[in-house]
C-alpha cells in the first residue's frame, strides 16, 4: 500500500473490527469475570486474543519483526493493564451498570484502547513514509 491516507484509514479499520470481535463476540465469561485479578489466565487469555488479533493489521502495513513483536507485546501491556484498571476501578467504587461512573468507566476504557490504536496506526504507517 503506498497512499499513507488510505494506509492509515485501512489499518485504523482493521483494528477497530479486530477490537469488536475481540471485545464481544469471542470474550468470554470467564475472560470477563478475572480481568481485574491481576495475573489471572482470564485476563491474559483475553489481552492475548486481543494483541494476536492487531496483527492483522500487518496485512495493510507490514512491519519489521522487530516493530511486530513490540507491538503486539505494546498492544497486550496496554490492552491488559487497562481492563484490569477499569475492573477494580469498578469493583472497589462498587459501581453499577445503573450509575453514570460504571459506564464513564468503560467508555474510559474504550477510549484508551482506541487511542492505542492510533498510535499503532500511526507507528505503522510513520515507517512505513520513512521507508517508503
């Protein structure tokens, strides 16, 4: 892909599509239910599924080994340690999904994966202007 534009646009979309299937379809109760335990497999199962998930967007941009590996393993830090921020967040303030602060909870945690995913898009195509 040689139009950095359309570079960006096309792995800002493979990541968003990778976040839905990753956060909803293929989550599971048990993933779900141990994401604020720190270190439990549920939650590492589910960060893993999700940073497996954004090499897809390798198709669009293919980076160096080097830059693929660091971001996956940026992508699952960051993925893991947010969801398990959010969980105790809500699980200590005892938030509901009937109060404003559980669900300014989550969409703070969306956001930051989002945001996480501009970065990788930006990294992505920044080298690949730099090489190009």
């Amino acid at each position: 892909m040689t139009d950095p534009f359309v570079a960006l646009l096309v792995v800002l979309t493979i990541l968003q599509v990778k976040h839905f299937v990753c956060d909803y379809p293929l989550q599971t109760y048990y993933q779900l239910s141990n994401k604020g335990k720190y270190g439990h497999p549920g939650g590492i199962l589910h960060s893993g599924i999700q940073a497996v998930g954004t090499m897809a967007a390798f198709i669009a941009v293919p980076p160096t080994l080097a830059l693929g590996a660091a971001i996956v393993v940026g992508e699952f830090l960051v993925h893991y340690h947010v969801d398990w921020t959010k969980a105790n967040l809500i699980r200590r303030a005892g938030y509901e999904s009937k109060d404003s602060a559980f669900w300014i909870a989550i969409g703070g945690d969306q956001l930051v994966h989002h945001l996480t995913y501009l970065v990788i898009g930006g990294v992505l195509v920044g080298v690949m202007v730099g090489t190009g």
